[in-house]
C-alpha cells in the first residue's frame, strides 16, 4: 500500500469512529442527541475522537523520526562516501561502504546495493524503491543519482553538499525547538483551560444554575450547552494543536501524539465531575 | 492554483456569505425570524467571511513565501543539474516536480511553448516584486551564462545560507508570539463569549435560546483560531525553510 493511501486511511478513522458511535448510541437506545450533545455523551464522543486520532498521530511520529534521522545523518553520509571515492573505490561500492558507517542509511542502501547488483538501474531503483519523504531527503537521493549518472565531473561538488547538507540540518533544528517550544506552551494553555473551565462551569455556573441566584438564573439547558462546547474545544484545540505543532517544524503530525495526551489529561477532571466521581460543587458549598 | 482563481473563489465566497448575513438581516428586521436568532445568523456568517479572507491572505502569502523558503533547495538542485548539463527548462521542469512548486511549473510550461525565462518569469510572476522574485531571476540569469554562473550561484548559496542563519531565529519567536496569541484566542475568546452569553441568558436579555447553537459558535470560533494557527505556522515556517 503507498505511504498516501495509507495516510487517507487512517484519517478516514476518527469519521468512521463518530459514526459507529452514533449508530451505536441509535441502537441502544441511548439516542444520537445524548450523545453528542449532553455532556455525559459528549465526553465519550470526545474520548473516541482523540483516541481515533492516534493512529494517523502514531504513523506520522514514526514516519517522521525515521525520515529525521536521515536528514540528519546526510551531511556524514556524504562526508563518508566522498573519503571512499578519494580511497579509490567505484562510486557504487562507495556507496555502500558509506551506507555500513551511517545506522539510518544502512537498511535502506543495503537494500538498493542488493538490487543494483540483480543488475537493475540506479535510478530506477531509487524511484521505486527509496521513500523520500522529506525535501533534504529528496535532494540527497537526486544528487546520489545524478553523481552515479555523471560521475567524476561531480565528485568535486560532494564536500561543498555535505557543508550544505549540514547547515540545512541546522536550520531544521532550530525550526524543531520552536516547535517544541510551542508545543509546550499550547500544553500548558490547555490544561489550564480545562481546570480553569472545570472551576467556572462546576462552582461558579452550577451554583446560578441550581442554587438559582435573585440576579441571574441559569437553566439547565444553558449549563448543558456551556459544557458540551467547552468539551469540544478541548477536542479541537488538541487535534488542531496538533498539526498546528508540527506545521512549524515543517511536518504533517509528528506531534499529534503528545498534544492528544495532553488532550486526554485536560478532559479527565471534566470527566471525573461530570460522571460525579468528584463532587466539586459540593465541596464548595460545604466550605 | 493561481492567484488569479484564489481571488475569484475567494469572492465568490464573500458575495455568498454577505448575502445570506443580508437575507437573514431582512428576516429578522420584519418579524419573519426572531431577532435574536437572526442576529446569531448574521454574526456567524460575518465569521465566515472574516475566515475565508484570512485563509486567502495566507494561502497568497504562502505561494510565493513557500518559494522563498525553498529558494536554498532551488539554488542547491539548479546548481547540480547545470552542474550535470541539464538546461535550464529542464532544470526547472525537474525542481517543479521535486519540490511540488506551481509558481515553476507555470515558468516552464511558457519555456517550452518557445518564450525565454525573463518572459515566462514576467509572464508568472506578474506585478509581484518580492525578494523570492529577484533571488529566483538573478539565480536562472547566472545559469544561463555557464561558468561563470556557476561560481555566482556557489556564492549566492552560500549568501542565502548565511542569510537564513540569521533569519531562522527571528522567524521562531515570531512563531511562538503568534501561537501564543492563538491559544488565548482560541481558548479563552469562546469562553469568554460562553460565560457573558450564559449570563445574558440568567439576565433574561435574549428571549430565544438556542444551545446547540451557542455550543456550535463556541466551537466554530475555536476552530476557526486553530486552523488560521495552521495557516500562520506553514507560511512562517515555509519563509525560512520547508
């Protein structure tokens, strides 16, 4: 299966998971309505959405720390194949014996070194076989094909690459850290959101909603509405955060994961209130 | 998709969005539609148009930021296929493809219908007169003269290398301010609406309520500050590198 129709697999999960939980809520009895739009039900749609998301989440993670890697290692793969050129090797056994020093190369030109002697071409066995992944990455194979096509010509270009190669890296890092930055920050504003929220629905709202103030009178409907939007904004805030996240470092979902951990410790003490595990607003009132 | 078919959609879209705020304006105005259920109308629709612009300024920004932003990969790609003796058209055709950049496919699909680059670029590019423009024209100039455009573009590399250094830094604060102030935008704006709305409600201020609706604003706010958040993080980032 391509590495594109797996990806538009799995974001078809969190649909599917939304609409067998409707259909199960149907079925039951339990009704489309509760939920999706009581708050006991918006907290398991909430649950199955995050939990939904993980897959394609855990597939990006992985995909991209794997491509990372190499990025990383691009500049010492060239530095290893041009001392192998200068010993006096073939470009093709260079290659090779660049591939046995660099860890994240090594399968992959183990695998391409195999079919090269089966006596296919380069080129062709790097467009069909080598997932690219990454622009650096896309480069380094295009210039690996080019140098085996040219040859001697290019042989001079490869220490400059390499000195490219590695401040792109640099680059690469530095956008990283930013992201794990903004990462942190959208973590720690989600949290306190959800305990904040929990505060205001559960103390200060709940008390107008029941006690019933001379003031202000808040119905239950109005409470129910409050809840429900907050809960899914905690859904959205995780999920969009997410890729916003990894928008920065230039992936696709590489922190869907951590921010949809996050996501589920911020909807637990919603949770633990709103099924009355905690009685919160009791706790206030007996103060 | 060009510039040209970005700005239709996009006022397609507003011309759309005003005229259902205006219908349910009129509604409301003449009794047809309680009024508050009419000004909610309104008020969403208004977010609609608000986002759809945003989403369109972005989008612009990224076409030719996302150039500017890959100009190292060009300069490093144009400088090893003229290196290989490819020409220039086919140098373009090929990063088109390696990068998915449109602005270059547009570039070579006038080159090869017989107009030189300066043309095809003018032709592409327009009245747009950023930085990506000159860096790109100054780079396909040094190539077309051999040599000695060859040791131009190693140094030029290099400039830009030296540039981006510099760049990188200033662009990640930038990013974190602006992740900053989405967050609190979409975090604590619904809130904020969801608080004042329920106490209007207690106040007896709106007559006519409607939850879903209200959790649904809520939400589209929310969300609406999340995906601009996307935006925003994909045309910074793609400024210094992508």
């Amino acid at each position: 299966m391509k590495e594109k129709h797996l990806r538009m697999l799995l974001a078809l999960i969190p649909g599917t998971a939304v609409l067998a939980l409707i259909a199960v809520a149907v079925y039951t009895g339990y009704g489309a309505r509760n939920i999706l739009f009581t708050a006991r039900g918006a907290v398991i749609t909430s649950y199955v959405v995050m939990a939904a998301f993980l897959p394609l989440g855990l597939y990006e993670y992985a995909r991209f720390r794997y491509y990372r890697r190499m990025e990383h290692d691009a500049a010492r793969f060239l530095s290893t194949l041009e001392a192998s050129i200068i010993a006096g090797l073939p470009f093709f056994e260079a290659f090779y014996r660049a591939g046995e020093y660099i860890s994240s190369f090594r399968r992959v030109v183990s695998d391409v070194y195999k079919r090269l002697i089966m006596g296919e071409r380069f080129r062709d066995v790097v467009d069909r076989e080598v997932p690219r992944g990454t622009t650096p990455l896309k480069l380094l194979w295009e210039y690996l094909v080019l140098l085996s096509e040219v040859g001697e010509e290019l042989f001079a270009s490869i220490s400059e690459y390499s000195l490219f190669f590695s401040k792109i890296s640099e680059f690469r890092r530095a956008l990283e850290t930013a992201a794990r930055q903004a990462l942190v920050l959208m973590a720690l504003m989600l949290f306190s959101f959800s305990i904040m929220l929990v505060l205001v629905v559960h103390v200060f709202l709940y008390e107008m909603a029941t006690a019933g103030w001379e003031i202000i009178k808040i119905s239950p409907e109005v409470m129910n509405a409050i809840e429900v939007a907050f809960i899914y904004i905690i859904v959205v805030q995780s999920v969009l955060g997410g890729f916003t996240v990894s928008r920065i470092g230039g992936e696709r979902a590489y922190y869907l994961p951590h921010m949809l951990a996050m996501g589920f410790a911020s909807l637990t003490p919603f949770a633990l209130v709103i099924y009355d595990v905690v009685n919160l607003a009791g706790f206030v009132s007996s103060l | 998709m060009s510039k040209e078919e970005l700005r239709s959609q996009l006022v397609a879209l507003l011309v759309v969005f005003f005229g259902l705020a205006g219908f349910f304006a009129v509604l409301g105005f003449f009794g047809v539609l309680p009024w508050s259920f009419s000004l909610m109308m309104v008020l969403t629709f208004m977010i609609c148009n608000l986002a759809v612009t945003l989403i369109y300024r972005a989008k612009v920004a990224e076409e030719f930021g996302a150039l500017g932003g890959r100009m190292i990969y060009i300069y490093l790609f144009m400088r090893m296929y003229f290196l290989a003796g490819l020409t220039p058209a086919d140098a373009i055709r090929k990063i088109a493809e390696h990068l998915d950049l449109e602005v270059l496919r547009r570039i070579y699909k006038y080159m090869i219908v017989g107009h030189s680059f300066t043309e095809a670029s003018n032709r592409v590019f327009g009245d747009y007169r950023g930085e990506p423009r000159m860096l790109f024209e100054n780079l396909m100039n040094s190539g077309v003269f051999g040599v000695g455009g060859l040791q131009y573009m190693k140094d030029a590399t290099n400039t830009l290398l030296h540039e981006l250094d510099k760049k990188v830094e200033k662009v990640s604060v930038e990013i974190l301010n602006g992740v900053q102030m989405l967050a609190v935008l979409g975090t604590f704006a619904p809130l904020t609406i969801a608080v004042i709305g329920a106490a209007l409600m207690g106040l007896g201020v709106f007559g006519i309520f409607n939850p879903v609706f209200m959790a649904l604003l809520c939400l589209g706010i929310s969300g609406l500050a999340f995906s601009y958040g996307i935006y925003y993080a994909m045309s910074k980032s793609s400024e210094v590198i992508s």
